[in-house]
C-alpha cells in the first residue's frame, strides 16, 4: 500500500471524519484531506491529486451517491478508488453505489479492522 | 437480430468479469449487476421463460455476493456458462432441453438463502461479541479517544440542539421531507459514530430514532405532535447520555450514565406498530391491557392465526375460552375508539386569548344570570320566554365548561418528571423504591400544573428519603425489600385530588410530638389527636429526619409544600398507619378563575369567603364569649378559644348585629390559626369568577380580589391570610 497517497474523506459529519482520519492514520497515511459534502469533495478533487475517496452516503447538499456518480462520469477520475460508507439495512443503496462503481463500501458501525480490510481489498 | 446480437456482447463480458472474479473485488461485482440488468432490460419477448429467469437469479445472488451474505463464487460461473447455452440454444431456435437449466436456477435461489441463514447466524454471533464487549465495565482511554469522544460530545450536542430546532420546524410544515432527512441525518450520524466508540445504548436509541424518521421520511408515518414529543423525549434521554460521557471523560472513562433506555424505545416501538394498523392498537394488546386475556393465550391464539387458519384473532380466543363474547366486543370498541384518536386535530393558541375567553365567558355569565333575574323577565308570564332563558343557561353553562377544559392540561408530564426523581433520590439513598401512577390523564389547569410541581417534588423526596425504608429493615419488618410510592390523580366533588403515598415506615407520631414540644411549637402538656400531630410536620422549622441527607431534611418543606398549596387555594392532609406507609392528599380547585365561596352580609357590604378556609358558621351562645379587658374578644366553638374579628375594625363597615348572639360568627382558619368573623347574614354558596382588582387598587389589603354577582353588583372575595394579619388575629 502507498501511504503518500492523499486520501479524501467525506462526510457532513465531523466526528466520523476523525474518527476515519484517526483510523487511516493508525495505518499509516500521512496526507488526509477533507470535505463535508460532496460539493467541496468535488472541488477539493480537481485541486488536488487525491488517490482515493471515502464517502459517507447521507450529507446535505450533494449525497455521496451523486458525488460518486460526477466523480466517475469525469474521464480523469475514472479509476479513482471509492470508498462509500452506508448504514445498516441500506442494502438497496449499497447496490445502488456498487453499479454506480463504487470500488468499495462499508457498512456502519464499523470497526478500524473493518477499515484496514477494505483498504487492502481496494490496493490489493 | 441487432438484439440478439447486443445480448450476446453482453453475456460474453459477463463471462469474462467471472473468470477472474474474487469475493472482495466489488467493482467486478458491480459491472456484473449492470451487465445483468441490462441483459433484463434488453431481452427480446419471445426469449424463454429459463433465460430470463437464470439472469434474475444469478442477479440476486451477485447482489448477495456483493453484499457478503454469502461468499461461494463457484457456482457463478456454472450458471454464466448455463445462460450462454441458453442463449445458443435462443439464437438457434432450438427449444430443447431447457428443463436441464431448472437445477442451475434453483440451486442459484436455494443455495444463496441456506448460505444467508448462515451468515445470519454468523452476525447473531458477531452482536453477542459486541455485548460481551459492552459489558466490560471500564475502559483504559488513550489521548486520542478523549479527544474524540469529547468531539463526539460537541458534535452530537449541536446535532441535538439542531433536532429540537427542526421538529418545531416540522411542527408547522409536517411535510418537508428536507427537515425530516435533516433530522434524519442528525440521529443517524450520533448512531454511526457511537457504534464506532461502543456507545451501545446511545446507539440503540439512535437507530430506533432513525428509523422512526426513515419512516416519515418514505411517507408510512405522519409526524403529529405524539411523534414530535416523543423524539423530544429521546433527544433529553441521549443528551443525558451524552452528557454523562462528557463526565466520565473528565475521570478518564467511559460511562453512558445508567439511564434504561428500554422504556423509550418500546415507546418508538408503539408509535410504529400502531400506525401499521392504520392507526389502531393491535386487538391483543388491548386485551391484555383490561387484563381481560393472558399474555400467554393471545400469544397461542397468534401462533395459531399464523399458521394459516384463517380467523380473527378475537374468534380464535373466544372459542378457546379464554375470553367472553362481551369481552371481545368491549375490547372491539376500545380498538375503534384508540383508532380514532389519533386523527383528532390540534391547534395551538396562545395562553393570553384563551385567558380573554375565559374572562368574558365568565362575564357573559354573569350577564346571563342578570338577566334572568330581571324584574320584567321574572314578572313576566310569557312562556316562550322562560323556555329560550333556559336553553341560553344551558349553553352558556356548556359554553363555560368547554372554554375552562381549554385551558386543562394531563397531570402526566408532571408525574413522569417524579420518575427521574424517585430514581435518583432512591440511588443516593441506597433504597429500592418503585414509583407506580395513575390518573395521569386527569386534566388540571394549566397555571395551577407549573405551581403544583415544587410542592410535589418536596412530598415525593419526603415519601423516598424519609417513608421509604432501607432494604433491610423493610426485610427486617417483613415487607418487599422494593418500597413502592404511589402517585394518583382523581376528580372528586369538583376537586381534582393528588396523593402521595408510600409503604414506607409511616409517621411516628410521638417523635413529632416530642419534637414539636422540644421545638416550643406547642406546650409541653398539650393534647392532640393523631391528625393534628401529623399537621404538625407543616409547620415551619419542623423537621423529624435524624441525618440530613443532600435533598431533603433540612427542616424546611412541608411548610413550604403548605404554604403553595394554599396559595392554589387547596389544601393538604396527611393519613398515616405506622409500619403501613403515609399518604398526602391534596385537593385543588379545578380552577384558578372560579372560587367556591360564602357569601355573607356585613351591613350594606356583601363579602365572599372561601368555602376552603371555612371550619362552620354559627349563632354563638351568651355564655360562649368572653372579652378579655373589654378588648380581645374570643368565642368558644368547640371548646376552642377563637378570637373574634369585627369588620368595623379592619375595614370600617359596621355590623348591624353589635353582638355576637344577635349575628352570625363564621370560624375560619388560615395557616393553622382559627378566628371567628363577625357577620350580620350569610346569603348562599356561590362559585364565582374571580376578577382582579387592578392596579389602581394593588394596595387594599384584606382582598384576593372581586366578584360581579348575578344581580350585577360587586362583591369583595376575601383574602383570609391578610385579614388574619390585619386584625392581628394570628397574635393569639
């Protein structure tokens, strides 16, 4: 896994950014940005060269769905690893993300191990 | 046959993305499903049955795949290979064997739900883990959980504040669905970021939140104003939680507090069950509430409406005998009526304008009884007339009711609020004590519930801190170790009654006794019957706790409880067994706006008493009174000495009867002190509306305020507190 990869989370949530910062700088990333919704994700994306998103689905403004949509419908972003974070009982949205081409998704509550899984299941 | 063509295309990419397929590359997975939903959007009319099933099923089992209830890859690409037959056989015309694909399909639908039932088992498992975990009593914090859970405290505090700012939102605009997902979002974020800190009750009630509002949210569940308070109540519970993390953060742990949330999920719980049955309560629940049926019975009768016999559920217990006809047809009823309850509309006014509409109802009253008693109305011979008189009593009386029970509200939300406190109280006594109500839905007057809080809080702290006993000693005198503090509410003869009352250890009188004597609140020789010891406890400066505790013992209370309780012109008694428990009664008006009074003649005055402070009223015998210097002047009743008060003295107003014998004397009592009023005439018992004096007049001592009577003139309602001052008749 390359750890100078600049990863962006989002979520309109404060806390769980932290906590999803807390958790990929545990595993050793270094450049973490971030963006409370899908809007500033997709301006902050075209400013910076950003090796992967993980995004929560239910923010205000933009949903995750719809930034993960723009985000693949753009040439440039293509193969952009994408991480979605949905909740329990959300199965319709998970496949919903999954045919939009999300790389991966994770289902909260989730556990730092379940974070790591799924980062090395999207570098492998 | 461009069709056919692009089809092909399709099966052969899907073909591809399974050869190299593992159980974690959810991108392959995902091209699948698009693959395959458009092989079900683009498959030609006449292709066969089998086809369109196969790419169904092998969907349904990517979409399992992709969502990890099941991992097996293997037969995929079997039933990948399976659809390019079929598909050959299509292109060819052929339509042979197709039977042979039957295997694939249902091995592909089976298969998946016997694997899920595994992984349900395997999740079961996974949550048992979580509680063990959870159970662990305290956690080590490093720097950096501080740090986040204190973010997590500011975060979900603003998240909460923001939910309470947007119900009201919702409150006026029930339909916005960005306010329902805003809302939404809050609980759901406090959900996911607890789930992650092992937060798990702060947890659970966030998701029951959530999901309440997922349901506003698709349109199954309107946001009335029941919703709205229940949200509320689970916003106070998690703030309460989040607060006692805040707390326990500070001492390097982490502590939800030990607030049951059960009790309001199983609330959020009913609010879904009971709009799922269009708005009734489900039929066996209202059977178990009337305690008509066992839990038990309507469980089997369930069971059995389950297993396909196709029968109501109140015929099923009927023919079992578990319950009467009667039964059935009473508790049909109630279901009909809990029905209806929930569409009753709700408009909010503002306190003011229902005050004015009291007021001139009152007035209209008044108007009305002047009317009638009209000299030309009463001469008057005309029958028509009597009948439209009658008919406008009858409406304006009705008119009057309706217009006070605006102003009533349920007593329950001041009761609930003593659950929290008995909890506590018992807590920091090291006590086990139960509080039980009923009653909450007895309606009072919205003024006379803020004032009645205070006085209650000080009884329910009396009843636990010094009733109740401790665990063992209620063991010791053969009592459950769990004490029990009833709170009930009940209307009686145009009172609404509150008791408090506990099982607890009773009142020991001779201590009181001893006490008051010790105290010098009563002479050492005195006699008192067991209620007027118990009264004692209601004087100021008296208290019997032998340990002061941090809530209550201090010798200041009952008084205090007294002293409001009458301000709301009620009054409060006590009954004790002791051994058995305690109990306070207190009666209140229904209403503040209406006084039940005694309306007396003084001269040409016209007073009102309040019926309340009233002991009797009597023609006193010569030999009764005694003057003392030919200046105090006392009246034995019921060998009591009670001094008298003469309206000439405190107000000027002469008496036509100059002697006592020759008048009326009214014994009242006001704060434990007993006079006589000196009266030419008592006129009658009147309810009357009580107006205020104004400001103008803010300085006439001796008046609560007055009252238009029904031949239209005024009389003062006299205040007995300040005339009990005034006539220095409290000095005895």
């Amino acid at each position: 896994m390359n750890l100078s990869i600049t990863i962006l989370v989002v979520d309109d949530f404060a806390t769980m950014r932290r906590i999803v910062k807390g958790v990929l700088k545990k595993l050793g990333f270094r450049n973490i940005i971030e963006a409370e919704n899908g809007k500033t994700a997709l301006s902050k994306l075209k400013k910076e060269d950003v090796g992967l998103v993980i995004s929560d689905w239910n923010m205000p403004e933009m949903t995750g769905l719809e930034l993960l949509k723009a985000v693949k419908a753009e040439e440039k972003f293509k193969d952009l690893p994408f991480i979605m974070l949905t909740a329990e009982g959300q199965k319709d949205c998970v496949i919903e993300a999954v045919k939009a081409g999300v790389t991966n998704f994770i289902v909260k509550p989730f556990t730092p191990d379940t974070l790591k899984e799924k980062l090395n299941a999207v570098f492998s | 046959m461009e069709q056919m063509e692009q089809i092909g295309k399709h099966i052969e990419s899907l073909a591809l993305e399974v050869v190299d397929l593992t159980p974690e590359n959810i991108q392959a997975m995902g091209k699948m499903l698009n693959i395959l939903s458009s092989i079900e959007n683009e498959c030609p009319e006449n292709a066969s049955v089998e086809f369109k099933e196969l790419a169904i099923a092998i969907r349904g089992y990517v979409e399992q795949l992709t969502l990890g209830e099941i991992k097996d890859i293997g037969i995929l690409s079997q039933a990948v290979k399976s659809l390019q037959d079929i598909f050959r056989y299509m292109e060819r015309g052929e339509n042979a064997g197709y039977d042979q694909f039957r295997e694939i399909i249902e091995r592909l639908k089976k298969g998946s739900s016997a694997e899920s039932e595994e992984a349900k088992e395997e999740s079961k498992n996974k949550d048992s883990c979580l509680i063990e975990k959870a159970s662990e009593p305290e956690r080590s914090l490093s720097p950096e959980d501080i740090d986040l859970l204190q973010d997590f405290v500011s975060e979900s505090l603003e998240a909460l504040s923001t939910v309470e700012v947007n119900l009201v939102g919702l409150e006026q605009n029930p339909n916005d669905t960005e306010i329902i997902n805003s809302i939404f979002r809050s609980f759901h974020t406090i959900k996911g970021v607890s789930g992650f800190l092992n937060l798990n009750k702060i947890n659970k009630l966030a998701h029951h939140c959530e999901n309440l509002l997922d349901r506003a949210r698709s349109g199954e569940l309107v946001i009335d104003e029941n919703v709205t308070d229940f949200i509320l109540d689970a916003v106070d519970v998690l703030e309460k939680m989040i607060e006692s993390i805040q707390e326990g953060v500070k001492a390097g742990r982490v502590s939800e507090g030990d607030i049951n949330v059960k009790p309001i999920i199983g609330r959020i719980e009913s609010i879904t069950q009971v709009t799922e049955q269009t708005g009734q309560k489900p039929l066996g629940e209202i059977l178990v509430q009337e305690g008509v049926a066992d839990q038990v019975d309507v469980d089997h009768a369930l069971d059995e409406q389950e297993k396909g016999e196709n029968k109501k559920l109140g015929r099923i217990l009927v023919e079992k005998g578990a319950i009467s006809a009667k039964n059935l047809a009473d508790a049909l009823h109630k279901q009909r009526k809990s029905g209806g309850k929930n569409i009753d509309l709700q408009v909010k006014v503002d306190t003011k304008k229902l005050d004015t509409l009291v007021d001139m109802i009152g007035e209209l009253v008044i108007t009305q009884s002047m009317l009638r008693q009209n000299k030309t109305i009463v001469s008057s011979a005309d029958q028509k007339l009597f009948q439209t008189m009658s008919q406008l009593n009858q409406i304006t009386s009705t008119l009057q009711k309706t217009a006070m029970s605006m102003r009533m509200v349920p007593i329950r939300a001041t009761f609930q609020k003593m659950v929290r406190l008995v909890r506590d109280l018992a807590k920091n006594s090291g006590k086990r004590v139960r509080l039980e109500m009923s009653g909450g839905d007895t309606e009072i007057d919205r003024n006379v519930v803020d004032e009645l809080y205070d006085p209650m809080v000080h009884m329910v702290r009396n009843s636990v801190d010094h009733g109740i006993e401790s665990p063992e000693a209620r063991q010791a005198a053969g009592k459950d170790p769990e004490g029990v503090v009833w709170l009930r509410a009940y209307h009686r003869s145009g009172n609404i009654v509150i008791e408090i009352e506990d099982d607890g250890r009773g009142l020991d009188s001779d201590r009181i006794l001893e006490k008051a004597k010790e105290k010098g609140l009563i002479d050492q020789d005195t006699e008192l019957s067991d209620s007027d010891i118990y009264n004692l406890i209601f004087q100021p400066g008296f208290s019997t706790a032998r340990e002061v505790t941090d809530i209550s013992g201090r010798g200041v209370g009952m008084d205090v409880v007294k002293k409001s309780i009458e301000k709301l012109r009620g009054r409060v008694d006590i009954e004790s067994v002791a051994g058995k428990g305690t109990k306070f009664i207190i009666r209140l008006p229904l209403t503040l706006a209406i006084i039940d009074g005694m309306l007396v003649r003084v001269g040409k005055e016209r007073y009102i008493i309040p019926t309340l402070s009233i002991l009797e009223s009597l023609r006193p015998d010569r030999t009764k009174y005694t003057s003392v210097h030919g200046r105090m002047e006392v009246i034995r009743v019921r060998d009591k000495l009670m001094p008298l008060v003469r309206f000439e003295e405190i107000f000027h107003v002469s008496c036509d009867s100059k002697d006592p014998w020759d008048g009326l004397v009214v014994a009242v009592e006001q704060d434990g002190r007993q006079f006589c009023l000196l009266v030419d005439e008592v006129l009658g018992k009147e309810e009357v509306v009580i107006k205020s004096l104004g400001s103008s007049l803010m300085d006439a001592k001796g008046f609560a305020g007055g009252a238009i009577l029904g031949d239209g003139r005024v009389a003062l309602i006299l205040d007995m507190a300040e005339l009990c001052q005034l006539s220095g008749a409290g000095l005895v």
